[in-house]
C-alpha cells in the first residue's frame, strides 16, 4: 500500500515538472525550481524504489538484476533523441551506437527476465 | 506550436505511464505467482515510453534510430532466448556494460552539443553530465571485466602488484579533480576547446577506474561487485535523466540504483563486511596469506557413492546446501533427481541456499529453478538455520567456506563473524567436493574434519549420478 502511494506521489511530482516545463518557457528564470523538482522525482523514487526492492525475497534477486537492468535500459530514450535530433553526423552516429546498447539491454532484458521467471514453480499437487 | 504542445503532454503521459508500469512490476518481484505478469506490465510501459519518445518534435531523422533498434533487437533477442542458465552471471555482467555504454555516449554527445549552445550546459547540468559520463565510463569496463572474469578469459584470482592501491589513487584523484574543475568553469559560461579536453581525458580515467576496480576482485566476491555494478548503471542512468531533463530516465535510474545498491548492502552483510571496505574494493586482496588454521594432524574420512546412497536413501529428514561446485558441474539436474527420489521413499528434502553461494545474488535458485526443484524447497539462511538440528543427512555440494564453523568459534580466522549455515548442527554431513581444496578465502573448513562428517570426493555431477543409481537400487 505504502508502495502505491509513493507511486501516486512520484506520479504527481511529474505532473508538477511538466508544468513546471511550460512555466520555464515563459521565464527562463525558473529554471533552478525545474531542477529542484527533478530533485523530488529522483528522490521519491529512490525511496519508492527501496521501500519495494527490500520485499523481494532472495529467491528471486537474480531475476531482480535482470528486470532493473532491462528497465534502466530506458536510456534508449535518450538515445533516441540523440540519434535522430537535428546534430553533427558523428553525434548521430554515436546515438546510433548508444540505441543498438540500449535496444539489446531492453529486448534481451525482458526476454531473459520472463525465461527466468516462467520456471520458478511451486509443488505441483500430487496426481 | 499547439501541435508541438500537445505532442509533449502526449510524451509525458506516455512517460508517467511508463513510470507506474516499472514501480508496479517491480512490486510484482515481491512475490513468485506475481512476478511474470509485473514485469510483463514492465515491458509495455518500456514500449509505451519508446513510442511516446520517437514522437519527440527534436526528432528529424529516423534512419539512425531504425538501424540501431534493428541492430540492437537483432543482438538482443537471441542473448535473451538463448543463453543458457549457467551463464547468468556474465549475461548479467555483460548487460550492464551495455547499459552503461549507453549512457556514457549520450553523456559525451551532451557534453559537445553544449560547445554550440550559448553559455554551454551551465554548472547544474554539468555536474549531472559529468556525474553521468565517470560512473558510465568506470561501469563499462568494470563490467567488461567482471564479465571476463566470470567468463573465464581474465583469471579469477585476485590480480594484485606493489603500488597498486596508490596509482588507483592518483588515477580517482585525477578523474574526480577534473570533474570538479569541469564544474567549476561552467559558471565562466561556453564549453572550450581546454574543457573538451579535460572532458575526454576524465572519461579515459574514468574507463582505467573500472579495470582497477574489478582486476584486484576474486571470483567469489564477484556477488558483490555485479550488485555493485549494478547500482552504478542505474545511477548514471539517472544522472542522465538530470542531465537532458527527462524525469523518466530519473525514475528508471532510481529504481535500478536502489536495487543494485540494496542487493550489494545483503551480499557485503552475507559476507561480513563493511560497505566501506566493499566500495573501495580493498577485497580479496591479502587473504592468501592469513591460512589460519592447518590441517595437519586431522583426518577426514571418505565414502563411496555406494555408502553415501544408503545413508541418504534412508534419511528421512534431508537438507541440501549447493555452492559454486554444483555450478561448475552443472550438478542441478542430478540433484532434483536424487530430491525426488528421496521424496518418493518417504523422505522429506530441503535447499539451503547462502546469500552468497554461486557468483550473483540468487544465482542458485535461478540453477535450481531451471532444473525443475520448487521453489518452495528453497530455503533462505534465516529460514533454516535452525532446522539443521532435526535433519538426518546434510549434503554439501560444493559448498565450502559458507559452512565452515570457523566463522562462529574462531576469532582468528579470516571470516570469523560472517553467517554460515549451520550444517554441523545436523546428524551426519556428506560433502561432495572434487578435492581437498581449500575454498576462495584459502582458509581451511573444519566441518570436514568432524566425525560426523563423510567426503565424497569427485566430480558433483558423476557422483550424484551414481548415488542416484544407487539409492534406486536400494
């Protein structure tokens, strides 16, 4: 529950960012209130992150490692915009490069975490 | 300029869509039945942040973007589909290098786009940038190296020279100084040809850090440093996300920070040390030379698969303690069948697995899992250490420094005060084992000593196999 609404509270932190984006448009000035936001966001993660990662059982710790690492592969998204914004030929090609890494951690990722997953399996009942 | 707006809130509402989708798949990981359908949500929010990006309004190119995802998806998919269970460790290994490879390049092709951007990134943004780029650039080739390490193409031993500890200082010193000086003169303004310099040589020092780091680590302690690394990737993730201003990269990096942190916290505990002396990476280095106790004048007595199987075959009350050696020896299918057979003569079989045994966190039940055992015959330390004392027969396979008593009745000893499992508390211990050996802390085991205590010797897997033919035969 307490994990819920740490989301909740993640969540709306962001909103206040996008508002906060569209406020800096206006006035460069805010600028500084942007990042303090961004501040929060990291923060409340990290906390919603801890309050949820120390509940999963060692059992389960290496396909935790899989699943982090499959979902910190967002950097792709970054790179994304790297590789196609309007840049220098050799900077497109090293978001290029930084796509193809992120792409393999998101795909094999993912894929890797449910093969793990699909064969942790109770006691069948007895036949 | 409405069409860019709302293409941006879109881009957002894809972005905390996303967000909610990794915290609730994570929170999915709390529990077996509810992991596959958490992390499968996980993916959807991954692709509903991807589709939401390559709507950006900066995008005006797609064919950089289309090669490097076919690219990547074409290297993904069969590392995913195919690598096999054994060789977790250095998948997972291997993945954070590309997550940090990643980050390290969008950091540096940040860093020269600020050159043409009056007044260049500004001191906050610098030091996300350059936070980013030192964790991103140490992480790949610390990870390389730890991937080789458990690969087996760079030794496991401990690699140490004389002066070691104060060229990785002189080498931290100056990556750090840079940074600093780095941030600093942003608040002069534009990004110049001096700054791109000190840029590129602290990533070059910053790659060096992440040899050192990881050359002086020996291969049990490699539980620690793949958390570590761990921690690393999604630090600089979210550095990233300070960097560009991108709240869900923010997120993402937190989340993987906070686990890769929590998961080196239990393991440097499992292992009775502080995380100080694990951050540094002061480990592995002079326990060669502590041999605390000798075995001289101690005898161990050896059995037959044979005697073995009539011991285990009657026990009624069985615990199983795997280690690294049933790794080596791809014992894990031979030991499901022998649990099964157990089972079916009546007997009851448990696993106890040490936070530390194998070469990751988890790295046993993952083994065990493949090899068809239920999980709920995995048992963690806390679980059942105290359940030794009803049990029969404790077979020990290939597990050796997480059972030593010596951790708890001898102060001398290396890795006195770290918790082990407490097989000595039950009736008769059987150890497979190839060899006399001692474990990675070089110290040797006197549980094998104990008249309680029969070694089988051999290969984990032929053995096994043996007891198996046997105990069927009873």
């Amino acid at each position: 529950m307490t994990a819920l609404l740490t989301a909740i509270g993640a969540a709306a932190a962001f909103l206040a960012v996008t508002t906060a984006d569209t406020a800096t448009a206006a006035a460069s000035t805010t600028l500084v209130d942007a990042q303090i936001v961004e501040v929060y966001v990291f923060l409340l993660a990290a906390f919603t992150g801890f309050q949820i990662i120390t509940k999963v059982p060692p059992l389960l710790h290496t396909p935790l490692m899989a699943a982090t690492n499959a979902i910190s592969a967002i950097s792709l998204v970054a790179s994304i915009v790297i590789a196609g914004a309007e840049r220098p030929f050799f900077i497109n090609v090293m978001g290029m490069v930084a796509v193809a890494a992120a792409t393999i951690n998101v795909v094999g990722g993912f894929v890797i975490t449910d093969r793990m997953l699909k064969m942790f399996k109770k006691t069948e009942a007895p036949k | 300029m409405i069409d860019q707006q709302i293409g941006a809130l879109f881009v957002q509402i894809a972005y905390i869509g996303a967000s909610a989708a990794f915290i609730l798949g994570l929170r999915g990981l709390t529990k077996p039945d509810t992991a596959r359908r958490g992390m499968q949500l996980a993916a959807v929010g991954m692709l509903l942040a991807i589709i939401g990006t390559l709507l950006n309004h900066e995008i005006v190119t797609y064919q950089f973007i289309i090669i490097g995802l076919v690219v990547g998806s074409a290297i993904g998919l069969p590392m995913g589909l195919l690598v096999p269970m054994t060789a977790m460790p250095q998948r997972i290994a291997i993945s954070h290098m590309f997550g940090a490879l990643a980050v390290t390049l969008v950091g540096i092709a940040e860093f020269v786009h600020y050159r043409d951007v009056p007044g260049g990134p500004g001191v906050v943004k610098m030091i996300a940038l350059g936070f980013e780029t030192l964790f991103g650039a140490l992480t790949i080739t610390g990870s390389f190296m730890a991937f080789g390490k458990l690969q087996g193409f760079i030794t496991g031993r401990p690699v140490t020279f004389p002066g070691q500890k104060l060229i990785n200082a002189a080498v931290f010193l100056g990556a750090v100084g840079l940074y600093v000086t780095l941030v600093l003169t942003q608040s002069g303004g534009a990004t110049g040809d001096a700054g791109l310099i000190m840029f590129a040589i602290m990533t070059v020092l910053a790659l060096v850090i992440g040899v050192t780091l990881v050359l002086p680590i020996g291969g049990a302690d490699m539980p620690v440093v793949v958390s570590l690394l761990n921690s690393y990737a999604g630090l600089a993730a979210s550095a990233t996300g300070f960097a560009i201003g991108n709240n869900i990269l923010i997120v993402a990096g937190a989340l993987d920070g906070a686990s890769g942190f929590i998961l080196s916290i239990l393991m440097s505990k499992a292992m009775n040390r502080s995380f100080a002396n694990v951050l540094f990476g002061a480990f592995g280095g002079e326990k060669a030379a502590v041999s605390a106790k000798s075995a001289e004048g101690l005898t161990t007595r050896s059995v037959t698969p044979e005697e073995a199987a009539m011991r285990i075959g009657y026990a009624r009350n069985v615990i199983i303690v795997p280690g690294y050696g049933m790794a080596v020896a791809q014992a894990q299918h031979a030991v499901r069948e022998l649990a099964e057979l157990i089972e079916k003569r009546g007997g009851r079989v448990r696993f106890a697995i040490h936070p530390v045994a194998g070469r990751m966190p988890g790295h046993m039940n993952v083994l065990l899992a493949e090899a068809n055992v239920p999980y709920d015959h995995l048992f963690d330390l806390e679980e059942i250490n105290e359940e030794f004392h009803a049990c029969d027969v404790a077979l020990v396979l290939g597990a050796n420094d997480v059972t030593n008593p010596a951790a708890k009745n001898d102060p001398g000893s290396p890795i006195y005060g770290m918790p082990i499992l407490n097989v000595q508390d039950a009736e008769q211990v059987i150890v497979v084992k190839r060899g006399m050996a001692t474990g990675f802390a070089g110290i040797e085991n006197e549980l094998f000593y104990l008249d309680k205590t029969s070694m089988l010797f051999g290969d984990a897997k032929s053995v096994l196999s043996q007891v198996v033919t046997e105990v069927k035969g009873l």
